[in-house]
C-alpha cells in the first residue's frame, strides 16, 4: 500500500488535515505500506515556505513519520508540485493527444462574465463548451500565433461510479461535470491535473481525504481513464463538525495544530483524540496508545456520519495521558514550557532533576502542560505572594507560626518531608493550633499563595535554605 497526505501550504496545519493525515499515516503502518507527503504548492499566490515548514513541524510533533517527501527524500524528489511542473504538462499534451483534452481561448474576463450572466438568467454557470468545437487545425493555427489559451478536459457523457471504501457507490452524471481546465493560460496545472498525475507517477494506491473532496473524485477518475491508467481506491472521510453540527472552523476556538502544542496539549493524547474522529475500534474503547491504534486501525471501520470535535473530551484524554507519564517523562515535557515562562533553561539538567521530583505533587492537579506552571513557578523562583496570601501572613498567629517554623526547620536532621510533618504537627500541637491552620502561613510563605502542591513534599524539594530565607522574608514583609 501507498498513502499520501497531501497538504496545500497555505496555511496553518488544521487539526481536519492532521485527522487526514493521520488516517493515511495509520493505514501505511498496519500494512507496512509507504506513506508519502507531497506539497501541493501549485497555487502560488496563496503558498508560502512558512505554511509548508509549519506543516512539517507539527507532523513531526504528532510523530506522523513519513517515508517519502520533504527533508527524507524518495525516488519522485522534489514532493512538491511547482518542482514537478514538466510532468503536468506532458500529461495534458498527452490527453490532448488522445483527443481528451482541447485548448481553450477564453479569457478569464470572458469567462467570468457568461458565468454572472448565465447565474443571474438562473442558468447553469458551466462552461459552455465552445471552445471545443473548433476544429483542431484551426485550433493549432490560432495557438501558432500566440493565442493564449489553457487547456480543458473534454468531459465524455455517461456516468462516472466513485466506489468510496468508505461511503460505497456514489454515481456522479457526467453532464453535470464541468470541462475542466488542465493547464491555465499561464502554463499553471490545476489542482485535479496534478493530483491524478502526482498519485500516478508515485503509485498511490489508496487516496484517503476529507469527503469535501469527494465531487472531485469523478473528475479525478476520468482522466485516470482517458490516461488509460487504473486509478487507485478512494476512501472520503467524514466531516468534523463543532457541536453546533456546522464544519469545525475557527468560530469554534483552536482549529491549528500548533494552538494544541502551545496550550500543552501531548502529541500522544492529540493522535488518539484524532483518530476517534469517524473511527472506532470497538463500540466502547477511548485511550489506545499508538500501537493499539496502528494494529487496530481499519477504514471498514470509518463512519460516513460527521464527526463532532469535543474539547472537552480533548482535555480529559490529555489528563489521563499526563496521569500515565512517569516523572520524568513529564519533565521532560514540561521543560520547554518553564523555558518559555522564563522559570528554566530548557537544557539545563539541574532544573530537570527538579521538575522530575515535582512531577508527582503536580500530576494529578493538571489537564495540560501548561496547567503546571502556575502551580510550579515558586519552585524556580522568588514569587510575590498573592493578597490574600499576604493577608494571611500579617495576623499575629500566623507570625507567631512562623517564627516557630523557623527555628524548627533549623534544627531538622533531616530536612525531608516526613520529618517535616512530624515536627510541623509537634509544633502546631504545643502552640494549641489546629494543625491545618497552622500550615496554612507556612504553605503561604514558601509558594506564596494559599494553595499549593503537598506542602511537605515542597518544602523537602525546596530545600533548608530556601524555606527559611522566604519565611524570614516574608516575617520582615508583612
Ligand atoms: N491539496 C489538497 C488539499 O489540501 C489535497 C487533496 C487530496 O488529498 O487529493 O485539500
């Protein structure tokens, strides 16, 4: 099997387009297939080298390896359309050779105008066919003498049968299909030309896309035939919808790969979230980790019916893939967040081992990787304590608290959580304060606000020093 994603650079990568991706990217593994990714960068005014390096970064981030394509190279180098213009050319050559094809002196205004007039009489807006009437010496000669002109695909009558795995027959009347242009007058292919020719030339055995793709297919399948060359399975996958059932769109909040990664969301957790969109395993299963999705994936297992995004849902399955890291997985993931909050440096090793011994206090209280830096800043830095933390701190009991903390944590043997507890509620049971309220200004003093992580634990990785500079500190401040 050979599967492609086939981006068009002109824009962010959208989480429809990672779903399609992926789908592809699911079927190659389970089969031991190629998957390919090919830039589809023929419309040139709206492509950009951004879009396409975006692209590439967050199929990377969602580990969506490919075998084929941009930065790992392939027999059909360069995967990009503006690299492989000759070969669209030499198609539409061929297909007018054959008498499939025909040029097309119309001009774009001309065009444009039939189409508003024919729209405004309540007529059918296709072209209508002039072009291919004239005959093809006349046609030549008119070429000959710098007419410009693009080339059209002379739609055959009859009936064109798109057998979708994934939808089943869907019958399309040729005479509602459109001649087509191949070649623009400036010698540009058109996206169906391309394709056909690109899905061709690198053996493409299965084309899986977004069902909005679907009315091309038919177009699609014709010049496969008029190329006398078989054309490969298609598969259209459904729509994604936001919970008001209209396609998922940025009225409905992040649409960008990118927006996900940046808010903290894991690649894992996104990638099983992708695939539940118009595919189950099982009429029950939810969290499947990549090589139960690659074992289990199949298209006959792909639903015709729009697939409705779920934020929600989005969140709780990041959870529970934070709740599965060990220690120092989540560090690891976390770095590059308390790198960009300015609390460490992504490479240094001592804030690793730091947040590695965090990672348990903070699991649990997090939905995305960016939860956790709120809740960690104080292990990194000095942090000002919030009001009502400060509040707290200026009552007499709290002060007197303090002080006494101080001179306990003085003489600990050892500073670790348990000796801590230990001596904190000796303490809280000799001033005659009910323990709870008497760690409340200690957890206010080293975190700097009312609510934290296990506060022993905190202290222990805080260590000595730092827990008696900021109870100290915050006794002279408040
Ligand atoms: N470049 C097309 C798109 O981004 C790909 C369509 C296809 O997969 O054939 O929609």
């Amino acid at each position: 099997m050979r599967l492609r994603f086939a981006p068009s650079p002109t824009g962010y990568l959208h989480v429809g387009g990672a779903r399609t991706a992926l789908f592809n990217w699911l079927l190659a593994r389970r089969h031991g297939g190629s998957f390919i990714l090919r830039i589809e960068d023929t419309d040139l005014s709206r492509s950009t080298e951004e879009a396409i390096e975006a692209i590439i970064r967050d199929m990377r981030w969602l580990g969506l390896d490919w075998d084929e394509g941009p930065e790992v190279g392939g027999e059909h180098w360069p995967y990009r359309q503006t690299g492989r213009v000759n070969l669209y050319r030499r198609a539409a050559e061929e297909l007018m050779r054959k008498g499939a094809a025909y040029r097309c002196f119309c001009l774009p205004e001309e065009l444009a105008e039939r189409r508003e007039k024919a729209l405004k009489e309540g007529k059918s807006p296709m072209y209508d066919r002039r072009c291919r009437r004239i005959p093809w010496e006349e046609s030549r000669d008119m070429a000959k003498d710098g007419k410009p002109f693009a080339i059209r695909f002379a739609v055959p009558e009859g009936e064109t049968v798109v057998r979708d795995l994934v939808r089943g027959e869907v019958r399309f009347r040729n005479q509602e299909i459109e001649d087509f242009v191949l070649l623009r007058n400036d010698g540009s292919p058109t996206y169906n030309l391309a394709v056909v020719v690109d899905d061709l030339d690198m053996r493409i055995t299965h084309v899986v896309r977004g069902d909005d793709h679907l009315p091309n297919t038919p177009k699609q399948i014709l010049l496969y035939r008029a190329l006398e060359a078989e054309e490969p399975a298609f598969a259209h996958l459904p729509m994604i919808v936001g919970r008001d059932g209209k396609p998922l769109s940025k009225r409905h909040g992040d649409v960008a790969v990118g927006s996900f990664r940046e808010r903290g969301f894991l690649p894992d957790a996104m990638v099983n979230f992708l695939a539940l969109l118009g595919w189950s395993l099982d009429d029950s299963t939810t969290i499947m980790d990549r090589d139960t999705l690659v074992a289990g994936f199949a298209l006959e297992r792909v639903s015709s019916k729009p697939a409705v995004w779920d934020d929600e849902k989005l969140v709780w399955m990041n959870s529970q893939y934070i709740m599965a890291m060990d220690d120092q997985a989540l560090a690891q993931a976390l770095m590059p967040f308390l790198a960009q909050a300015g609390l460490a440096e992504e490479g240094d090793p001592g804030a690793l081992e730091r947040m590695r011994r965090i990672s348990p206090l903070v699991r649990e209280r997090i939905k995305t990787l960016t939860d956790a830096v709120p809740l960690v800043a104080f292990f990194f830095r000095e942090v000002e304590a919030e009001e009502d933390a400060r509040e707290l701190l200026r009552g007499e009991e709290s002060r007197a608290v303090l002080r006494e903390t101080g001179k306990r944590l003085l003489e600990l043997e050892s500073f670790d959580a348990a000796a801590l507890e230990e001596s904190m509620r000796a303490m809280a049971d000799e001033m005659g304060v009910k323990p709870r309220k008497a760690f409340q200004p200690v957890r206010a003093a080293v975190s700097g606000s009312r609510v934290s992580p296990p506060l022993f634990e905190s202290m222990e990785i805080l260590g000595r020093e730092t827990c008696l500079r900021r109870i100290a500190r915050s006794l002279e401040e408040n």
